[in-house]
C-alpha cells in the first residue's frame, strides 16, 4: 500500500525513547492495553486465549523487537509480514487492526503521561500504521 508515510528518522528517534521509558512499568503496560483494548471492543476477548501471561510478554517483546528494527526496516520488514501471515490463522482481520492502534495509543497516553506529546503521540501513530499496513498487506500474500 502506497498511502502510508514513512517513518522519519525523527519519529523514529520519539518512539524509540518514549519506549524507553515505559520499560519500568512494562508489565502494567501491558495490562493497561489489553484492559483497554477489550473496552474498545469486547469482541475481540474471545480471540485470546483465557490465560493472557505469555500473550502479554510475547507483544511486549515485539513491540520492543520492532521499535528496535526502525532503524533496518528491510530488515523488519520480512519479520512483520510473518506476523501479520501467522494473525491469519489468529483470525485476525484487517478492520480490527485500527482498534488495536488506539488501545496502544491510550496505553502510552496514560504511561506516559506528559511526556505522551503531540509529537510522540505522530511519531506512534505513523510507526503502528506501517506496522499494521505491513501485516495486512501480507496477510493477503503467500
Ligand atoms: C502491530 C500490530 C500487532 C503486533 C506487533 C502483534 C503481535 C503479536 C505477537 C508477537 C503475538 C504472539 C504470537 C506470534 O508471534 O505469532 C500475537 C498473537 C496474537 N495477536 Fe497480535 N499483534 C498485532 C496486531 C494484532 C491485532 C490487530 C489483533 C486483533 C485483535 C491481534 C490479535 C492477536 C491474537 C488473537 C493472537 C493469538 C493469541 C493466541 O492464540 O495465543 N494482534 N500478536
């Protein structure tokens, strides 16, 4: 897809350290977004197993992983569209990959606190945007 910016050097600068310093609440973090991703959509519980401990320290560490890889992206690239292939058989659709943009959102909004900029808060967006543009792209190809 065509439509997505890419992230600058800058964003990826802002996500990089913004995610720094969610490192000390990692695990409250990790609460934080799936307490409020299943408010967003209550729907979405049911494609998760019962027991939410390894799902929550396998999406922090890949997040943490692709945050990294910004400064490759042809390198992350190839990683994130195995992901997003996988989420197929998660079945996990493309609308619902917005949801989950806006539950990491407000989770970084309330870790961060005032440190969740209007500058962070771009950066993030851009940076979860090409993400999930690269999941749902591959999903679609074998
Ligand atoms: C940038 C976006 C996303 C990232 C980085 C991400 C990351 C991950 C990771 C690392 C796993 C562990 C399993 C694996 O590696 O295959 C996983 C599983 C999963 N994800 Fe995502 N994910 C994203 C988007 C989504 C979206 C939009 C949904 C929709 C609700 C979703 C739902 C799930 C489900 C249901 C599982 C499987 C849980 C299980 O059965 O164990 N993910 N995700």
């Amino acid at each position: 897809m065509t439509s997505m910016p890419l992230p600058t050097p800058a964003h990826i600068t802002l996500v990089q350290t913004s995610w720094q310093r969610c490192q000390p609440i990692i695990d409250t973090a990790a609460n934080l977004f799936y307490d409020r991703l299943f408010t967003l959509d209550p729907s979405l519980r049911s494609l998760f197993p019962a027991e939410m401990g390894e799902q929550k320290k396998k999406l922090m560490t890949m997040i943490s992983a692709a945050v990294a890889g910004l400064n490759d992206l042809n390198a992350l690239v190839p990683v994130v569209q195995k992901l997003g292939r996988r989420h197929v058989a998660y079945k996990v659709e493309a609308r619902h990959y917005p949801v989950v943009g806006q539950a990491l959102l407000d989770t970084l909004a309330t870790g961060l606190g005032p440190a969740f900029t209007p500058e962070v808060k771009e950066a993030w967006t851009v940076v979860y945007g090409v993400l999930a543009d690269t999941m749902i792209s591959a999903a679609s190809t074998p």
